[in-house]
C-alpha cells in the first residue's frame, strides 16, 4: 500500500478535516484509506472513521484495527512510550 | 461472555489502575478481558492493552477490536454522538 493511502490524525484539527481527507482520498480513486495516530489523536482517529462510515460514506467498512507502542525521545533525550492506532478503511462491494 | 470480563475504562483514574484491573480478571480464571472506552478515554483503553500486553503479560494478544457510535443525552436534553471502543484481550496458548 502506497504511503498517498495514509491519513496521519493529529490533535491540532477537528475531526472534520480528517474526514474530508478521508472522502478525498477515495474519490481519488483509493480502494483502502489507513487511519494513522498516536496518543491523545486516538480517539480523533476513532471519531474520524464513524463519522465517515456513518454520515458520508454508508458502504464503508472498518477492515482491520491494529494497535501498537511506539518510543518517542524527549526534548531531554530521554525516551517516552506512545501507543498508536491504525485503521484500515475500505469500500464495501 | 459476562460482564464480569469487562473492564470499563474512563478518564479520572491512570492507565495502571486500568492494567491492575485486567491482570486480575486473568488472574481470576478469564479467557478473555474487554476494554470498553468512550470519547477522551479511548487513548486510554489503547494505552491499557499495550501496557498490559508488553510489560505485564507476554503471552496476552488483541484478539478483537471493534469502535461504535453511542448517543449521549446532554444536561439540557439535546444529544450528542460519541465515538466507542471495545478490545477483547486473550491469552494465545
């Protein structure tokens, strides 16, 4: 899957944004989307697929939910701990 | 599956009090433990399964992860949408 499929969720925007890339992404021809965050955007991310599924989008399907944790480095060197989302989105037939 | 498997994960107490929670339910005699989080403390339900699965129980796997949309009643009567999450944590044998 080519990296144009990703929408990285962060905290700065609302949910909305996301979702017009989202839509955007698959207008453009994607037959997957992956919703990608990381900490306090997990629940962004979250919103960002419901939203779509259940307003814009009625044949879209939630195809795979993975977590993972990732380490940050601290503005100090030393390192943190984030736990990160993935959520593959797909059409269905 | 009883209730008694579910962990219901909010935002006033740590992630450790919710990884406490789950190790218990195993330690118990559960097959299977269902993190369940709404809105802000969906990042907090991720943080709960990947703490547990990397620093408490190596053999522990995400079996399933499903998110949904619940409506909320507001103080003044109107409804709001929040987005849901529901990880379903087992031992692989």
């Amino acid at each position: 899957m080519s990296d144009d499929n990703v929408v990285y969720v962060g905290s700065k925007k609302g949910p909305m944004d996301y979702v017009l890339a989202v839509v955007t992404q698959f207008n453009r021809g994607s037959e997957d989307v992956v919703l990608k965050a990381r900490g306090g955007a997990i629940g962004r991310a979250v919103d960002t697929a419901e939203i779509t599924k259940n307003r814009f989008m009625q044949n879209l399907e939630i195809l795979d939910i993975t977590t993972g944790t990732e380490e940050l480095e601290n503005e100090d060197g030393s390192a943190s701990n984030v736990s990160s989302i993935s959520i593959t989105l797909g059409e269905s037939n």
